[in-house]
C-alpha cells in the first residue's frame, strides 16, 4: 500500500487553503493563453484575489488571496472563458512543450499534439483521477521541455519520428508523431493502474515502472538514435524572428509575479501569448513596429526583454506572507539582492530563493539556496 500523502494540488475549482487566502491554479495547455483569457484572469485577481498573477514552473497561472465564498464566481469566469472546458479533468491538464514550437525553429510543430491530447485527456473519465502533479510534456525537437523531468516527455528528434522519455529517462521507444497521443494515452492509463496513491511515475516502485512500456504495448527499439535534451534550457527572452516573418516577444517576469494591471496590457496588445515554464511570457504574432511599442511600454511596467538580466536566472518560492512555512519574506530578500548587485551566483546559472527546506517550485538544475533563522541563505 502506498505511503504517499494524499494528493492535495490545487486547481481551478479546489482553492488551496494558503496563508494570504484561497489560491487557484488555472492549467494551460502548453502555456497557451489568449489575449482575452489573460484579461479575464486580471479581472479574477483585481476583483476578487491580491492582483498578482503567478507564474509556475508548469506554464500555469495562479490566482491569490481568494475569499472563500468567492469560488463560485471564479469558476464561473473560468468557465466563461473557456479556461475551464471539464470540471473534472481541471487538476489533470498538465501539459507543457517548446515555448516557440510552430514559431521558431524545431523539427515539428507540438502545438497540434498539445491540443490532441488535452482533447482526448478530457474525452476519457477516467484519465480524471489523474494526481495533480502528473505531466506530459511536447518537445519538438530542440531539448528544452524534455529536460524538465515530465512524467511522459515526446521529444522529437526529425520531421517524422520521436522518442518517448519517461520520467526524463530515454526509453529507446521510437515512434511516429502520429502515433504519439496513443502512446501518451495508454502509458497513462497504465501509470493509473499501477498508481496506488503515486503522484508520479518516478514515485512507482521498480517493478510497476518496468512494467508500465508492456502494459501499454510499447516496445524500445534495439539500436535507438540517441536523442539529446538540453543539459540547461535557456528560456525565451528577446526578440525572435518568426518563420512566417512576424515577431514573438519572449519576457523574463520576475519571481514570475505578473500584477493585474500589467496583465491588462497584455490584454490590450490582442496577440496570442504563451507562458513558459520558466515562469516567463512570450506575445507572438507582432510586427516590427508593433513589437517595438511594446517593449518600450511593457519594459518600464516590469518586464525584462533582456535576457543577460540577473532576473533570467533567478527564480524563489512564495515566502511570507503567503506561506506560512517560510522563514523570510523571500522575493524581498531577492529584491534586495538584485538592487543591490550581491547576487552570489555565476552568470546564466539558474539560481532558486526558498524560504524553507522544501524548496517548492526549484527548476531542475538550479542551485538552491536556503533561507536560515539567522536571515542568511545557504546553498543546498
């Protein structure tokens, strides 16, 4: 019988109970957001929460400082938005791939497998119970995504096949990207059936793990191409030249906290934008003059364009006052550190601010630095 902690992840609907108040979490497939949801979630966080908008790690969007009774107005706002399309799949959306997929580069565009499978994932009651924390990811190609540790990870590695990694591990399965939502889709119904209370793949005893490829009909390849995620993905921060000649915008936001009215401007641009999973925004879609108007506005209200500034690299758990397990306020504590120039990191390393042992919310390979009761940070 399985050990693990029930699983508690907030959601859309089921508001975490934190120090500052109630915290939904919207899910995004992809990081995809349209410039009308993104005013929606602005009125949600002016209206009824803190006004910051939070960025995860999982190109997620979290509202903050929620009343109890005002759950029912939110899901309708979501609903409305159609940033709710199933109550009961809400916590299992977790789907993230290449932040300029389709736009920029890479062998394939995971934008079409995005929507597939989060369509699918809804059409299927039972892919509901879902732990929270369960993640696909869609690479195409370039290594980014798939080094972030997903439960199941496509990664494409040409024009026509990819591979299958399973907990960041490379499985030796290759397929066709047409084949790929299958194979998402029975390796998942295969992690259910071995779950036993597991929130994740690499929470699976051995055994159930080495099982999970037969169980959904996949075979590893005996002399595989070896494929290569990328050891430190940069996030998309500056000016990007897209295929089709019009412009993304990638923007560092940092401690990924997006205030309302900031997200209101967003709005105003009325372009597609995505969420990263390094907690950043990337407005796609522009032309030169356009993308040179907002970087001239946007880059006074708080937006980093600059991706040689110290707030590419650094990331930090909530702190206080919105978590009650943190020793120090810490995105003061990086504030100050970064106004003062006494970050003790090395360049382009990423580095993680956490105001407890738990480290919620450290990127993969950063280094982590603790906060002590002495008011000093020490790296993990």
């Amino acid at each position: 019988m399985s050990t693990t902690p029930p699983d508690r992840c907030p959601g859309a609907l089921r508001l975490h109970p934190a120090a500052d108040g109630g915290l939904a979490r919207i899910r995004l497939p992809g990081g995809a957001i349209t410039a009308e949801q993104m005013g929606t979630l602005a009125t949600i966080s002016g209206r009824l929460g803190n006004g910051i908008l939070e960025l995860t790690a999982r190109g997620n969007i979290q509202v903050r400082g929620l009343a109890d009774e005002s759950a029912g107005a939110v899901a309708m706002l979501l609903r409305d938005a159609g940033l709710l399309p199933s109550d009961e799949h809400d916590r299992a959306r977790n789907i993230i791939a290449s932040p300029l997929s389709g736009l920029v580069g890479g062998f394939t565009d995971s934008r079409p497998l995005v929507a597939a499978w989060d369509e699918l994932l809804r059409s299927d009651a039972g892919l509901a119970q879902l732990p929270g924390r369960f993640l696909v990811a869609f690479d195409d190609g370039r290594g980014d995504v798939a080094a972030l540790d997903a439960d199941i990870t496509v990664m494409a590695y040409d024009e026509t096949t990819a591979a299958l990694l399973l907990h960041g591990e490379d499985t030796r399965v290759r397929l066709d990207h047409a084949d790929a939502i299958a194979a998402v889709h029975a390796l998942s119904r295969a992690f259910l059936h071995h779950a036993d209370g597991a929130w994740r793949i690499r929470d699976l005893p051995a055994a159930a793990r080495e099982q999970l490829l037969g169980d959904a009909g996949l075979r590893p390849d005996p002399c595989p191409q070896p494929v290569h995620p990328s050891e430190r993905p940069q996030p998309p921060i500056g000016w990007f030249a897209q295929d089709d000649g019009d412009v993304a915008l990638g923007a560092a936001v940092p401690l990924g906290r997006l205030s309302a009215r900031l997200a209101e401007f967003l709005e105003a641009i009325e372009r597609p934008l995505l969420v990263t999973p390094w907690r950043g925004i990337v407005i796609t879609g522009l032309d030169d003059w356009r993308a040179e108007q907002v970087v001239r506005v946007l880059a006074p209200l708080g937006l980093v364009f600059d991706a040689e500034s110290p707030w590419a690299r650094l990331s930090a758990c909530t702190g206080q006052p919105g978590c009650a397990s943190s020793r120090t306020d810490v995105h003061a504590d990086v504030q100050r550190a970064v106004a003062e120039g006494s970050l003790a990191g090395e360049p382009g390393v990423p580095e993680h601010w956490a105001g407890c042992d738990r480290a919620c919310g450290a990127p993969r390979g950063a280094t982590v630095r603790i906060a002590q009761e002495d008011g000093s940070y020490q790296p993990r």
